[in-house]
C-alpha cells in the first residue's frame, strides 16, 4: 500500500506543477487578449493566439495526470480497505461494503461526496486499530481528520469552479464574447489555485491514513511485511 500512496503522491506533485504553471497561463492569456483589445494588431492577436495553444495543452495535460490520479486513488481507496478489514471492529457495523467502496466513485453526483465518506469510514477503522488509548462509543461516530475533509471540499470546489469556468457567452460564430474570454481564464485561474490548496491537503492526509494502514499491518505481521 505504501508504494501505491508513493505513485500517487508523485501523481499529486505533477498535477500541482502543471496547474501552477496552468494559473500562469491563463493570467497571461488574460493580459494578451486585453492587449489585442486595445491595439488590434496582428501581433497582439498571434501573441494572445499561442498563449491561448500553451495553456490549452497544459489543460489536457493535466486532465491525463488527473485520470491516473483518479485511477490510482480508486487502487489506493480499495487496498486502504483491504487492511482496514483486519481492524479489530465487528465488520458488520460498516455502512459501506469493498465493492460500493469502489462503485461509489462512478455513480454520478455521489461521487461528489460518498467516496470520502468511504475513505472516512476506512480512517475511522485504522485509528481505532493503531490508538492505544480506549474509546467507549460507537466508533462510527468518532471525529475524522480535517485535513481530509478540507482536502475533499477544496477538490469539490475547484471542480465545480472549472467547470463553471469553462462554459461562456459565445457570438453568432461561435466564440467567445470578451466578456467570457476574460471569465474564462480567471475563472479557470482560480480553479486550479483552489486545486493546488487542495492536493497539498490530500497529500498530507492520504499519507496519514496509508500510515495508520502501515502500523496496523506491522502490528499483525512481526516480520514487518506490508501489503503493496
């Protein structure tokens, strides 16, 4: 499980590179159409032109970093599950299953908020494993990390901003109105800086939790094996 949370934390890494490196483009991409609004040469318009190529291949890169990231992450969700399962908790109590811990990222809409709730459950597991003081309740109740939950809401945020931000006014040839040009790229902006916040977030957290699955394992396996 650790080199899977390593792989994605790479993942994490490169996406926060590409997207600083997106918020930069999309600032330029700002100033050079403004630029081509006032002069209406033909060099303000090739430079506005190119800036709008580089930012639009960094969108698609980061879009191909963001599937491996979500692939990864479901690998990660299913493992973390796996090892939560030898947690010394009637397993009966669980509300959500390994298969709907998986299942729930490609059910539209839910997979806006059930598959935290999952790895939630999951964390809440590994904790009552790994903790040596004793906890009388239920332990379904037990307060889960905030920096997963702010890592979650910043992710759920920036999603909704960048697809807020994608979609604009157009004239009768299709293109953007220059209002919308302007939205667009400081909306896009903002998507990925709220993105960013939230990778540093899941980063630390995801690491937490692959932690707390670390110990328990070591726990039960003296010979200090661990699952992949």
């Amino acid at each position: 499980m650790g080199r899977t949370y390593h792989f994605l934390r790479i993942l994490f890494i490169a996406l926060i590179v590409i997207s600083a490196l997106c918020v930069v483009t999309n600032v330029l991409v700002a100033i050079a159409f403004d630029a081509h609004m006032t002069d209406r040469l033909q060099s303000s318009y090739d430079a506005y032109s190119s800036m709008v190529q580089v930012n639009s291949a960094l969108t698609v890169l980061a879009l191909l970093v963001t599937v491996t990231g979500f692939v990864c992450l479901i690998v990660w969700t299913r493992r973390a599950y796996i090892v939560s399962e030898r947690a010394p908790i009637i397993q009966a109590t669980r509300k959500y299953s390994r298969g709907m811990a998986i299942a729930w990222w490609f059910v539209p809409i839910g997979n806006f908020f059930m598959p935290k709730k999952v790895i939630s459950e999951i964390e809440r597991s590994l904790r009552l494993a790994t903790e040596t003081t004793h906890y009388s309740g239920d332990w379904q109740l037990r307060p889960v990390n905030r920096r997963g939950t702010k890592w979650w809401v910043l992710f759920v945020v920036a999603s909704v901003l960048g697809r807020a931000g994608s979609s604009g006014e157009t004239d009768a040839q299709g293109f953007l109105t220059d209002d919308a040009v302007f939205t667009s790229a400081f909306g896009s902006a903002l998507s990925f800086a709220v993105l960013i916040v939230s990778l540093l977030y899941g980063i630390n957290y995801l690491g937490y939790v692959t932690d707390l699955a670390e110990k328990l394992v070591d726990a039960q396996q003296p010979s200090g094996s661990s699952s992949d």
